[in-house]
C-alpha cells in the first residue's frame, strides 16, 4: 500500500529556534498516526505545514503520490486535509451553521448546510443543533462543531491538535469510537498529544518529536506508557515527591458561593461549597469553560461576592479586593501568563511588584522601592531556576516554562496561607511541570492549603488529597483522591454531556 | 415665537437632507467596525470628501464626478489609515484621530481658494406622478439621487451581513481574527476592503454636505458630523436598519433646532446649537447602559490589532 | 518580501529613535508638500524651524513666543499622556481647555474690581476646578454607563464652544464694552493678570506650572504607585484588575487630573496672551496636545521637547505665513504627518523588519 502522505525533511526555523529540523515519516491510508512529544516539541508547527498555515524553510510532502505544497488552508482542504485546532477557531457569536459554512469552501444555502449538519452528526454520533450560537455551548460541544467542519469535506485526512484536553473520560471514549469508524472507513487521521494512555488505546503507529527532531517511530501498542514517556522527554522522569503530612485546621471554607457570568459568554458559579485545611491540597478538575476562571476570580478576588461566602479562618472575606486579600495572605496564580498573572511588556522586577508590593514591602507611601522589587524578583529567578538573562528581561521573552515557574515562585515565595492556581502547568514543558508541581507540595507541606484548579487529571491525581469537579459552574463534593478511578473522576465531571456512540454501518 | 413658521412636510423632507451625511458616514463605519477595525478618523476622512467633491465639482462643474472623487478621497485617505494599522500595526484610537487631524488640515488647504463659491446645484430627481403627490410626494420622492443611494446602501449592507457569504466571512473576521486566519481568510486584505470602503462612504456623506446641505465650501464644515456618525454606529448596536434610525432621528433634531432658530425661539441660540451634542451624549448614555445585550453583537476583535505570528 | 516580527521585548533604542526619524521624514514630506505650493522648500523649512530662534531681526520676537505656545501645549499634553498611557482617551481637551479659562476668568470678574493678591491664585484654583469638572462628566458616564468617553469628552468640545460663544457676548461681557462682545481685558488689571514674568523669555505662570507637571508626571510614572498602574492598565488590564488596580478610580483620576490641567492652560492662557474671553479663544491647543504628547512618546521629558518642537512649528508657521504667503493650512497638515509618521515609525520599537522569504500569512 503506498502512503497516504509523506513528509520528507521538513524544516522551519524562527528567530533563535528551529521548530521542525528535518522531519520525515509516512502517514498510510485509514491509519490513526500520533504525533507524540512534548510541548515546544514542535508538533503544532509540522501539522501547521501539512495544512497550508505555515510554508516550510525546506523539505517537500506528497499527498497520494503527487507533491503536496499547499499555499493556503483552502488548498489544502481542496486536496482533502482537514484539521481540528485545540484552540478553536470558532466564532461565538456567530451559530453552528455559519461557523461550519466559514470553514467550507463552497457550502450549501443555509437550511441545507443545516440538514445535513443533522443528518452526519447523527451518523457520528455527535448531536449538535445548527442554529445554536457557539458561544452558548460547551467546549465538548465546540469541538464537535470542528469535527462536523471537518466531517462535511469528506477528508482523505483528518488532524487533530490535542482534542482530548477539553473532555470528560467518557466524551474521550466516544469520541475514539469516532475516530476509529473513520479511520475504518478510510480516513486517516494525524493524532496530537502528548497522553500517552490515549495514545496506546487509539493509534496504529506514532511519531516521536523532540526539540524539532524525529527522534524515534513505534507502534505505540506495543510499548509501555513509560517507555513512551522516556522516548518523548529523553530521560527518566521523576515523579513527584510527596510527603504523609497531617492536616491542620480549616484555612478557608466556601459556603454557597454563586457568581452571576462576568461576559456575555461567561459561566455563572452555582452555589459552591467546600473547606481545604492547612497541609492539603484540594484539586479541582473539570472540561474547560464550566467555570474555571470564574472561581479563580472569586477566590483571588478580582471578583466579589457575598463577604460570608468565603471565610478564611472564619472570617468573612467574600467582599475583598485582590490587595486586603493579599495582605491576609490569600494569593493566588491565575491561568493565563501573559495578559493576566504577568504583564508583557514589562520587566521581571516590574511583574515582581505586580503582586508582592503588599506582602514584601515594596512600596512605602506609595513610593516604589525598585531595589527591593529587584532583590525580589532575583530571589524568585533563583531560588526557581527561571532560565533568562536577568530581571530586567521582559515577561513576554521567557518560555512559557519559565515564566510560569516565575508566576508560581512569585506567589510561593510570599508565604500564602491560601494558594489557589488555574492550570499550573499547562503548556509548560515536563521538567518545569515536575518542578512547579513539587512547589506546589512543599508549600502544603509547610502548613498552607493549597487549590489547584486544572484540566489535567494526571496531574491533579498526582498532587492532591481531595479531589472535586466542576460542571457547568457546579462543585462536586470532593472526594479523596486516593483510589479514585477514571472512570468515576469522568462522571463527577459530568459524565458524557449528551453524546451517544456512534452508529455508523460498516 | 412662530410655531406656524414651520411646516411639518418641509422638516421631514429636510430632515432626510440633514440626516444623510451622517447616514452615509454611519453606514460605512458600520461596515469597516463589523470587520473589527475602529476608525476614529470619520470626521477626517468626511472633511477631506467634502472639499474634493466641492473642488472637483466646481471645477467641472458635474456634481456627480464630485461625489465620485469625494468617495475617491475618502477612500485613499482611508487607506492611509489601514496602511497605518493594518500593515504597520499602529494603535487604532491614535491613528484614527491622526487621521482626523491631517484631514482637518489637507481639507483646509487644498479648498483655500474655493471659499464663498457656489457649488453647481445637485438635480433633485423629479418622478412623474409621484413627485406630485401631496405630502408624501415632497417628502418621499423629490430629494437628489444621493438621499436614495444612501438608503440603497443601507439595505446592501443589511443585506450583505445577513444574507452574503461576503457578509459572514467579514463578521468572521471582526468577532475573532485569529481563528479567520487559521481558517485561511486573509485577514487584512478583508479589512483594508472594508476600512476602503467605510472612506468612500465618509466622503459621500461630506460631499453630501458641501454640494447639497449648505452647499459651501468652509473649513472644518462637518463641525463633528462625523464623530456623531461614530456615536451612531454605537446607538444602533451594529446593526443597519437602526443606524438609519439613528441617523435620521439625529438629523430630526438638527433640523428641527434650526427651525426654532429661525422661528425666534425664547431658548438661546447657542443652546439650541449645541443640543444635537448633548442628545448624542445622552444616547450613548442610554444604550450604553443596556450595554449588556449591544455587546452581544459588538464585533469582539473591535480595535485590537492582529498579527499573524506564524 | 518584507515582513515584521516580533521583538521578544521593545526596543528602548527605537523607541527613543523614532520621534527624530519622523520629525526628519515630516521635514522631508514637508518640503515636497511646499515645493508643490510653489514655493522654495529649503527656505520654507528654515523659515519654520531656524528663523524663529536664530533670524537676526525675528528672533527677538519670536523666541519668548516659543514659552507662550509651549507653556499651555505641555501642559495639556502632559495630563493627556498620564490617561493615553492607561488606555483612557480624552479627546476632549480643547473643550476642558475652554471650560477652563471661563470659569477662571469667571471667578476673577465676579470679584472685579479687587486687587488682592489671592485674586490670581482664586482664578487658578477656579479655572482648574472648571476643566477637572468638565473632565468629570465622561468620566462618570464612564465608571457609571460604560459610556465611551471618547465620544462624550469630544461631544463636550462643540458644547464648550457654544457655551463661550454664549458667555463672550453674554453673562462675561465687558459692561464698558460698547456692547462689543468680549469680556474684559485681564491683561490690564494687575491683580487678574498673567504676566510676563522675566522680560523678553515669555515666561509666564502657565510656563512654571507646565514644567513643574513634567517633574510630577515624571516622579509619578518613574517612582510611584499610581503610576505603576496607570502603566499596568495600559499594557494589561487584566493584569491590572489582578494586580487590585481599581479602573474606575483610575478613569476619574486620570480623566479629572488631564482635566483640571487643561483647565488650568486655559485660565492661564486668558488672564495672560489671551488677555480676555472672546467668542474665538478657543485656538485648537486642546487638539495639539494630543499630538506632543504622542510625539513625546507619552513620556513626561519627550512630551517637554516635543511641547517645544510643535510651537515652533507654530511660530516658524506664522513667519512662513508672513514671509512666503505659505498658507496657514499648511502648516496644521505638517502637524498632522508629523502624527503618522510617528505612529508608522512606532512598530519598529517592538517589531524588527525582516526581509527574507515570504510566509504564507
């Protein structure tokens, strides 16, 4: 059988980085190939490539045979590539309908756009309404608008940018029931991630990307998630270490917390409850978009609420700007680096002050004491190994590993006695991940209670006590973490959100 | 004061007069806002069309080839603008207002020897039969070609937002540029087209005001139109059919201050001039306060500046 | 093809760089524009920006003119700049400006004709205290409707105009005017008046008061917390609203202070080179300021230079104007390429231009 698609020395390079360095492997008809490695590995530049985002420096494709040098994505989808995007791109305001008619190049009058978004989301089992605006649905649900997009051109191949991030445990399932019908019908499909379970349980071969390089091909069946794992970073892992620690009093108590949406688009937080003790870590998973930033804001206090519905050691404190909280030690890292927990274009030692003027005494009368910011700011690149030539670099050229152990050693190094962080680790390369993740536990072991809000089960399984959900805005009770399976971790998160198994025939 | 002084078919038939600068200025913000550009250069881009209608008109002495070159110019200086942020990815606010400024002073040079002449008069389109029906003949259908050019143009771009494939690819592109991109639509070629065409629509409207409403040339004559062709786009929450309401409730007032002008009103002159201000103020207030549901259908990518990384 | 990339972070060279390289291109555009009005444009450009200071038989005049128009220009530009920089635009100078010398010289006529000499210091207080409220009405609008306040503080100019146009022939007139419209002459009575204060430097108390804000803004902004969040807001208003920055106490304190120091140029303009309220006070300064302050880069020292650059434009405009018949006009579109050049210039402070293959983009 000859390949569907071959990708023959593939190179791109950006200023002080090369991306893809001589990247080559085959991608056979009806086979579901993974894309493995770590971020920064350069996977979103290569299939970026394969669909006509990006023109490679040097190296050539063939699709079916015939080279393949797509100009623009319309070209690429005229020669059967269709590619689902982990951010996606999607307009909220705008419905199903037009937002698959956006990503075809000669769609159908509306109403037949929408008979037959109908007739193949029920083929796949994938139930979608195409006169609903996308910004009222759930990221499960967004997702499967890419995936009808995508669907509806009939594509010889079908990439897919880590489409498992934004899904519950059974969503995934279904979701490789899917891909697999397709995959059986002659499609093939490029699969992205870098989670190595799912890896294992859906792909036929994989491609292993570090650093820009190929490093190694397998059949991922055939290996162990360790291995994988070895293959992807290119050392041994070490896993956290944590240490059995008693718990002490309750720090913090959320009674009834509700939060009506800040954006036209945003979730409303429902009624939330729970206490976190000195000592422990309360992990908090949930798919994007069910209310994750809202909680954050509610906790770190860029949004109020009600003042008795978060107490901190009994006292009220529902009602308080981000600054009085900082000074009860109430801290917190928010998801978003750029933009939100640091300032861009601003230099360490001013995104050093951004937080810590309270707490480290960086400003008297409203001066600013720019030796102290400085000293501070060189304390966190220290004492967290934040790789950059100095403090007066701006936040926007570190790596995002490095500016988010910056972020967190801000935070950390300020002694909270509440730490509450959305998305820790997220896009952050594996030996900063082990690194923040440590921090993270250390903190609780020296008597702070600690929230980790995160999409990424591993990692929540791997650093907390108690483990909660939200769904929609809803908190479910925490459980222990010790013992609890994937499969009731994917109900506590809602479970399959309407979606059914695909039926197709043959 | 002399109520009777004002004859209720003239104001409405000149209330369409008063209303179609704005209306066209409007109209052509709309689009260039809904491709999520906002150019504050209205006010410079209707200034520079009013002077190059009224030169080229004079001239020429064809009023029509003065709306063209008016809609020429509003267009190049338009460019200007989307060179500026588009290409050189300046801030929008600043350039806008930039745009302003050198309008202000291009308009104000080139019509320096064209003050106190006369422009040849505009042609009303008189329809047999229709012309001559009592009030409604006067107010519907005897105004200049340009009263219904501006009303096809709203009803193009209705159209074309909600109907055209052109329409949804440019309502893609205002709400979220990157995913436009990602999708493979070329995202400033979109709107330099769109910022183009809100700068010939800018120097219609002007035109519209040297050639028709006053019909003079003097220096700075739009004396804010355009700024309240922006607040317009505003009251109407992005959406056609009620920027022509904005537009013609606005030129109601315009027309109906300077009737009790004319008519010796008890209430100062000055106040009654500047009442057209404070009701656009008032508007903003209004509808920003429901501001929950307009930002619905604000373009989300409105003013930001996109730059495709890779 | 030429393409722009990002720098990792913005270019302190460029950015102090581009202000220079587009006075050189205004300089360069300029000359074309004059050479196609017919006239000499080497001689237009030394006329405009050499004469003024250097000519043997101008400069005695035209040198403390420089103080006169540069004093209110720096002033306005500097309030504008602190609320440019937060991402909070008043447009609407000119009408605080306005708002400003009405209600300062307001102040001084009610009390006419009292020689104390609190008088002066009253009108001050008066004329700032009528900017900062003019200022105050988009910014409530603002914290409270969410009302654009660059729509409402530019609305606010044509009514300020209205409201001078009302006064100088009204409730301000002189009484021993003979009916002409106009106030009374400030310059002439002592305890009002704005004087001269060195002779020949056209140094007057609006002048100390402009360089005395260059040296606030400048601590502020450098060494202060409210500056730190107006710099903050900016950049990163999410990152402000984590950082605890209020934006709605920072609307009303950086629209009322560029309010109140617009306020201030103008009482300060009316009691001295004005010398009364007439119907057309009102000369466009409000709008100039917003271009120095963006010539200044938003920086309170290049808001200073750029001050002084753009009212010799204005001096060197009127000898041109006087000398080569150069058209008034003429001059205002100077002013305004030297805006887009600056703004086209901007990018290369945090983009580098790169010419090399071309990227599908």
């Amino acid at each position: 059988m000859t390949p569907l698609l071959t990708v023959e020395g593939l190179t791109k390079a950006y200023p002080g980085v090369v991306a893809n360095d001589h990247v080559s492997f085959d991608v056979m008809p009806g086979e579901v190939h993974a894309l493995l490695g770590e971020n920064g590995a350069g996977k979103s530049t290569l299939v970026k490539m394969i669909y006509g985002l990006v023109k490679p420096d040097s190296g050539r494709m063939t699709l079916r045979g015939a080279p393949f040098e797509p100009a623009e994505p319309r070209a690429a989808r005229a020669e059967g590539v269709a590619m689902v995007f982990q951010h996606f791109s999607l307009f909220e305001a705008l419905n199903v309908a037009e937002n698959v008619a956006l990503g075809m190049e000669a769609p159908p009058p509306q109403h037949q756009l929408a008979a037959r978004i109908r007739e193949v989301s029920e083929t796949y089992g994938l139930p979608l309404d195409p006169g609903r605006i996308v910004g009222d649905l759930s990221a499960g649900e967004r997702q499967r608008v890419e995936i009808i997009r995508c669907l509806l051109q009939d594509p010889k191949l079908l990439i897919m940018d880590e489409p498992t991030s934004v899904l519950t445990p059974q969503e995934v399932g279904i979701l490789f029931e899917t891909l697999r019908k397709l995959a059986a019908e002659g499609t093939a499909i490029l699969y992205i991630s870098h989670k190595l379970e799912e890896i294992r349980a859906l792909c036929d071969a994989a491609t292993i990307l570090r650093l820009g390089k190929v490093v190694d091909s397998c059949d991922p069946r055939e290996k162990s998630a360790a291995e994988l794992a070895e293959m992807m970073v290119g050392a041994k892992l070490r896993r956290p270490e944590r240490a059995k620690r008693a718990l002490g009093e309750v720090v913090v108590e959320l009674d009834g917390l509700s939060l009506p949406p800040a954006s036209p688009f945003g979730t409303p937080l429902r009624d939330i409850s729970f206490r976190v003790r000195a000592g422990e870590v309360l992990g908090i998973g949930g798919v994007a978009g069910n209310g994750q930033d809202e909680l954050l804001a509610a906790l770190s206090g860029e949004a109020q609420t009600r003042p008795e519905a978060i107490r901190l050691h009994g006292a009220p404190i529902g009602h308080l700007d981000p600054n009085p909280r900082r000074r009860i030690a109430v801290l917190a890292a928010p998801e978003e680096r750029l933009g939100h927990a640091a300032a861009p274009d601003m230099s360490l030692t001013e995104n050093a002050l951004l937080t810590a003027a309270i707490r480290q005494g960086l400003a008297v009368n409203g001066f600013l004491k720019w030796p102290a910011a400085r000293a501070f700011a060189e304390k966190i690149i220290e004492t967290f190994d934040v790789r950059t030539p100095g403090a007066g670099n701006a936040a926007r050229a570190l790596s995002g590993g490095n500016l988010q152990k910056f972020v967190i050693g801000r935070e950390v190094l300020q002694r909270p006695e509440l730490l509450v962080v959305n998305q820790p680790t997220w896009g952050v390369d594996a030996a900063a991940a082990a690194a923040i993740r440590q921090a993270l536990l250390d903190l609780a072991a020296s008597g702070a209670a600690v929230i980790v809000i995160s999409q990424d089960l591993d990692e929540l399984l791997e650093i907390s006590d108690r483990f909660a959900a939200l769904n929609e805005g809803r908190l479910t009770a925490p459980r222990p973490a010790d013992g609890l399976t994937l499969e009731e971790i994917g109900l506590m998160m809602g479970g399959a959100h309407d979606m059914e198994v695909a039926h197709v025939d043959g | 004061m002399d109520l009777s002084a004002i004859n209720p078919v003239l104001l409405v038939a000149s209330l369409m007069v008063a209303a179609t600068p704005i209306l066209l200025a409007a109209i052509g913000e709309l689009v260039v806002e809904k491709s999520g550009v906002l150019n504050l250069g209205v006010e410079g881009m209707m200034i520079t069309g009013a002077v190059c209608g009224f030169v080229v008109a004079v001239e020429t002495g064809s009023p029509a080839l003065g709306f063209v070159c008016a809609a020429l110019g509003g267009a190049a200086l338009a460019l200007l603008f989307g060179l500026l942020t588009q290409y050189l990815m300046s801030n929008q606010v600043a350039t806008g207002l930039g745009l302003t400024l050198f309008g202000l002073g291009l308009s104000a040079l080139i019509g320096q020897s064209y003050v106190g002449i006369k422009a040849p008069a505009t042609p009303r389109l008189e329809i047999p039969l229709l012309s001559d029906l009592p009030v409604l003949g006067r107010i519907v259908f005897s105004h200049d070609l340009m009263v219904y050019l501006s009303l096809a143009l709203v009803a193009g771009v209705w159209m074309l937002l909600k109907y055209s494939r052109a329409g949804l690819i440019l309502r893609a592109v205002g709400e979220n540029h990157e995913a436009a991109h990602a999708l493979g639509y070329k995202v400033i070629r979109i709107r330099l087209t769109a910022i183009a065409f809100g700068g010939a629509c800018a120097g219609l409207g002007g035109a519209y005001l040297s050639l028709v409403r006053v019909p003079q040339w003097t220096e700075g004559m739009t004396a804010g139109a355009g700024w309240i062709a922006l607040a317009i786009v505003v009251f109407a929450s992005w959406r056609a059919w009620r920027v022509l309401l904005g537009a013609y409730l606005f030129g109601g007032i315009t027309v109906l201050q300077l009737n009790l002008q004319a008519a010796g009103a008890a209430i100062p002159v000055e106040v009654l001039s500047m009442s057209p201000y404070l009701i656009t103020i008032l508007v903003l207030v209004v509808m920003s306060a429901g501001r929950a549901r307009a930002a619905l259908n604000a373009p989300a990518s409105l003013g930001r500046v996109f730059h495709a990384s890779n | 093809m030429i393409r722009l990339e990002k720098r990792p972070a913005p270019s302190r060279f460029w950015a102090g760089l581009t202000p220079v390289l587009a006075v050189l291109a205004t300089m360069a555009a300029g000359a074309v524009l004059f050479a196609a009005l017919g006239k000499d444009p080497v001689e237009a450009i030394r006329t405009i920006f050499w004469d003024p200071l250097f000519h043997e038989s101008f400069a005695a005049y035209s040198r403390p003119q420089l103080m006169v128009k540069a004093g209110p220009l720096i002033l306005i530009a500097i309030g504008l700049s602190l609320g440019f920089r937060a991402g909070i635009w008043n447009i609407g100078a000119e009408g605080q400006y306005i708002m400003g010398a009405i209600c300062g010289a307001g102040a001084g006529l009610a009390l006419y004709p009292s020689e104390s000499f609190l008088l002066f210091p009253l009108m001050v207080a008066a004329g700032a205290l009528g900017g900062w409220g003019w200022a105050m009405i988009p910014a409530v609008l603002k914290t409270r409707f969410g009302t654009n306040e660059i729509l409402v503080s530019l609305m606010l100019v044509y009514v300020a105009e209205n409201i001078l146009a009302s006064v100088s022939s009204g409730l301000l007139r002189n009484p021993e005017g003979m009916g002409f419209p106009g106030s009374r002459n400030l310059q002439q009575w002592a305890a009002a008046a704005n004087p001269e204060l060195i002779a020949n430097t056209g140094m007057h108390w609006g002048v100390v008061t402009a360089f005395v804000a260059v040296i606030f803004a400048y601590v502020l902004l450098n060494r202060h917390m409210l500056g730190f969040q107006i710099r903050l807001t900016g950049q990163s208003p999410r990152a402000a609203r984590f950082a605890g920055v209020d934006p709605a106490r920072l609307i009303l304190i950086c629209l009322g202070l560029s309010g109140a120091l617009a306020g201030a140029a103008g009482l300060f303009e009316v009691a001295g080179p004005a010398g009364q309220i007439s119907i057309d006070f009102g000369s466009g300064y409000g709008f100039t300021a917003i271009i120095v302050a963006f010539l200044g880069r938003l920086h309170p020292v290049g808001i200073l230079l750029a001050g002084l650059l753009m009212a010799l434009t204005y001096i060197g405009g009127e000898l041109a104007q006087l000398m080569l018949g150069l058209p008034s006009a003429a001059i205002q579109l100077f002013q305004g390429m030297l805006l887009f050049f600056l703004l086209a210039m901007d990018m290369s402070a945090n983009y580098r231009v790169r010419i090399g293959k071309p990227e599908v983009a």
